[in-house]
C-alpha cells in the first residue's frame, strides 16, 4: 500500500550540513521553518535524524555518549533547517561542562525565532527522566510546541510500549498548551519515521 514514503524520503534525502555551534550567538540566523531534537545522551537521536533524512552519517552516530557538544545545523531541500542538540545528562562529562551545555540548549530553545517544533526523545525502556521533564517545561515556558519520540521500541514488548504512552500521555495533561504527540519509534527497524516526516513537512507549512 503507497504511504507517500518515497516522495517523502527523496525530499528528506536532500539535505546539506550548515555548521556546528559552541554558542547559540555562533547559530548562523535563518528563517526557514525549524525542528530540533533533543535527549540524554545515547537516546538515538543521531540514529533518528539519519534515519529522517536517509543518510548514513547527517548526524554522526558515536558510541561514545556525550560527544556531540555542540548545535549541528541541517537544511532540507533549502526548505526546512534541522537541528541536533547535544545530548544533556551524561555522567561522565564534568559539572561545568554540563552546565555549560544546559545554557546552551535553553538558550537555543528560548531565543531561536524561527524554531517550530521540539522533538524531546525518550528511550522507550529506559522512560521520562527529571532531566527531561526540566526541558518539556523550558520548552513550555518560552511558548514554543514539542512532541516526545519514544526510541529504540524495537526493545521493547508491545504491552510495555503501550504503557509507557498511557503514563507519558497522563503526564504530558500538564503541557495541554504546547504537547503535540507521542511518537513511537525504531531507527533500526525504520518505525514510526515516516510519521516524524510528514509531521515535520506538514508543521513546516503551517
Ligand atoms: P545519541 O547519542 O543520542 O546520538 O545516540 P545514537 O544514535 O548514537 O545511538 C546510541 C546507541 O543506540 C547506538 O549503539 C545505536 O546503535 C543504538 N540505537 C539507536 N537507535 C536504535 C534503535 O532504534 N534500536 C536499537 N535497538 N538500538 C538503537
């Protein structure tokens, strides 16, 4: 059955690199529609964004969390820019540098005029953190719209997938203004991507 998958994945497969930022004053400015993805370190968010616009490495997929440390700017088709933040929340990275990244990621989310949408990734086993929760609730506070994307399902049983949406969906009740949706994922097995581009392609017109 036709899902419009090709055309999507030929526009999305049209994307070019911009630049990488240590301070959200470096962020080249631009006007396109723009979507980012954020999440813990080793969430799947280079595997997802590669996986969204067909590339082996758009996003490089590292096995060292915490190492993308800055905001990676894509732009699809001259149409739609898409930005990867750096992952917050890993261990090892010292306190200062952690800080520095919080700053940097609130600054990008609460001053960046042209950000449409805000994907927050969830690993589907691992669940909502209080590290995420405090992004939902900058996202909301600086008025700007977000979706969860739940990783890495293909671990996971459907019973507990299914779960995961109940409890996430009660606490999402909190952010009615600013919460779109759930989206349940598998880069691996190339789930639930094609509806993470028509809703990108879709709120890009908008
Ligand atoms: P990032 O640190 O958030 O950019 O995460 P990566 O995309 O680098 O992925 C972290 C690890 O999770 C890697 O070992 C990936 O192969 C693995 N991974 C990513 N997405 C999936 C998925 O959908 N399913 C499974 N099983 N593993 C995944």
């Amino acid at each position: 059955m036709p899902d419009g998958s090709r055309s999507l994945n030929l526009f999305f497969s049209k994307n070019n690199f911009v630049g990488s930022f240590n301070a959200f004053s470096e962020v080249s400015e631009n006007y396109l529609p723009e979507f980012c993805f954020i999440g813990r370190s080793n969430v799947g968010k280079s595997s997802i964004i590669n996986a969204i616009t067909k590339s082996k490495k758009l996003a490089k997929t590292s096995k060292t969390p915490g190492r993308t440390q800055s905001i990676n700017l894509f732009q699809i088709n001259e149409k739609i820019n898409i930005v990867d933040l750096p992952g917050y929340g890993y261990a090892k990275v010292s306190r200062v540098k952690r800080d520095e990244l919080t700053n940097l990621i609130e600054s990008y989310i609460i001053n960046r005029n042209n950000l449409k949408h805000v994907f927050v990734l969830i690993d589907c086993k691992v669940g909502i953190k209080d590290k995420d929760i405090d992004i939902c609730d900058i996202i909301s506070e600086s008025n700007k719209k977000f979706s969860i994307v739940l990783t890495k399902i293909d671990k996971c049983a459907i019973n507990f997938i299914k779960s995961q949406n109940v409890s996430l969906i009660s606490l999402m009740n909190n952010y009615k203004l600013h919460f779109n949706k759930i989206f349940s994922t598998s880069s691996t097995k190339n789930m639930g991507i094609i509806d993470i581009q028509k809703n990108i392609f879709n709120l890009s017109k908008k």
